[in-house]
C-alpha cells in the first residue's frame, strides 16, 4: 500500500489504519484538522484540500475573541495590487502682526494677521509594503 497510515497505539499492540476514497484510492492522512487555512506556492491546493475565497486577496489577522472570526474589511486587493490611500487634514495657522516700515508696494494680497483654517486631503499614496502571493487553502 502506498501513502501515509496513521499509527494507532493500543495498549501494547500497533495497528496500521488506512483511509480509502469514494473511488477505492488510499486518502493521505497528515493529521491535519479539517477547517485549518494554509498558504501554499504552486498555485494549486494538495489533494485533501481546496482554495479558501475567502481569504484571497487579503491581509488575514489573528483575533482575540471567536466571534470576530470570518470579519472581513474592505474590499480583496487585486492581482499584484499595492492599494493606494489618501488622509484628509484639517486645522488652523494663526499669523501673528508684523509691523514693517515703508511698507507701500503694490501687493495688497499678501497675509493678514489673523487665524486661518487649512483642509484638505493628501494625494493618493501606496503602502510599498513587500508581499508574496500564495495561494490559500482550506483543509476539507
């Protein structure tokens, strides 16, 4: 028989115990529980398990409470997507007055002491944080 068997001890006695497929193939057994997410190279999910969707194209986080599993935020980032993000601003200068001498150009625009208030929002900018792709399985 080819594949992996689980070794059961009993007692003093061994036992070898093999699994078999619908169609009659032995299953690997590799003692992973089913429901375990896993990233794999390759592209393709080892036999036993399946992509996992709800993953993909996300960052996955370690949760302190159960309940939290399975919470998703935002959108999956595409294929090779480094997301873009922007920060609005807002807050106040206050210039104080200057006296000058002999102040008597033409600019009439220039600041005046008083507060002004600034607003606005940064330009788009990405995280250029490195990453590898991988595909993400579930154990079935």
């Amino acid at each position: 028989m080819t594949g992996r068997f689980l070794l059961l001890g009993l007692g003093l006695g061994l036992g070898l115990v093999a699994s078999r497929s619908a169609s009659g193939e032995p299953v690997e057994e590799d003692g992973v529980p089913a429901g375990m997410v896993a990233h794999v190279e390759g592209g393709v999910c080892p036999p036993g398990w399946a992509p996992a969707p709800n993953v993909e194209g996300r960052l996955v986080v370690a949760v302190a409470e159960g309940k939290d599993v399975g919470v998703q935020v935002g959108g999956p980032l595409s294929d090779r997507e480094d997301r873009t993000h922007t920060h609005d601003y807002a807050g106040e200068i206050a210039l104080p007055s200057k006296s000058i001498a002999a102040a008597d150009g033409s600019n009439q625009a220039g600041a005046q002491a008083q507060t002004y208030a600034i607003a606005g929002t940064t330009n788009p900018g990405v995280s250029g944080l490195p990453f590898v792709q991988v595909m993400a399985c579930v154990k079935q």
